[in-house]
C-alpha cells in the first residue's frame, strides 16, 4: 500500500518536531522555577483570583475591601501546595477571618503506586 501525500506530508511534519541526539544537545523539561521565577507569575494569577472574589464579596457585604497579599497569604496559605489545598486554606481565611489547617473533606485522596509512592487523585 503506497503513502498518499498527506501522509507523506504529516510523517516529514513530524520528523521535524522530533526531538533526536543528532539536533539536540540536551533538552530541558518542566523544572518548575528552576530556570526562570514561575513563583511570581504563579502568586500574581493568584492574587488576580483572589482579589476580584474578595472585591465582589467586600462590596456585597458592604464590608472594607482587603486584596490578597502576596508576601503574606500568598506565603502562608498557598504557596507549596496543591492548588485545591491553597484555594480552600486561603478561603477559609477569606470568610471567616481566621486562618485553619485544610477541612479533611477538601483534601484529595492519594493512592499509592506499585514503587509505594503516592498519587494523588481528583
């Protein structure tokens, strides 16, 4: 069976994209901040987040406004943490004013793998 030019045409696309030891020297993967400061990106989106639900809640309770900040709350409840973990931390400090370890009904089951490290599910 003969190869159509489409074919042909996607097969050169992809030996193009493919990473192989004769193009590459090496090839850097998801280092998480290890090469540039994704932190401060990652509390910006955050502090962004936050801070549209706590004008909308501060205005429909006719309460003062207090934006999330990024040296404090940033710190304290969501860095480090898996993203449902700082959410529901730094909520919790949102509504109620005062800071609490992550409800038991928030946090994400684990399951264990074969090598006996943990895996976290959704």
């Amino acid at each position: 069976m003969s190869e159509t030019n489409e074919e042909r045409s996607a097969r050169q696309a992809e030996s193009k994209r493919a990473i192989t030891r004769d193009r590459y020297d090496a090839i850097l993967l998801d280092l998480d901040g290890v090469i540039t400061d994704t932190a401060s990106v990652h509390a910006a989106c955050w502090k962004q987040m936050f801070d549209e639900y706590l004008q909308k809640r501060a205005t429909q309770r006719g309460e003062a406004f207090r934006p999330f900040d990024i040296a404090t709350d940033y710190r304290l409840y969501v860095d480090g943490k898996p993203r449902y973990d700082g959410f529901a931390t730094f909520s919790h400090r949102a509504v109620s004013g005062s800071p609490r370890e992550i409800p038991t009904t928030l946090r994400r089951p684990k399951q264990w793998t074969a090598s006996g490290t943990a895996r976290t599910t959704w």
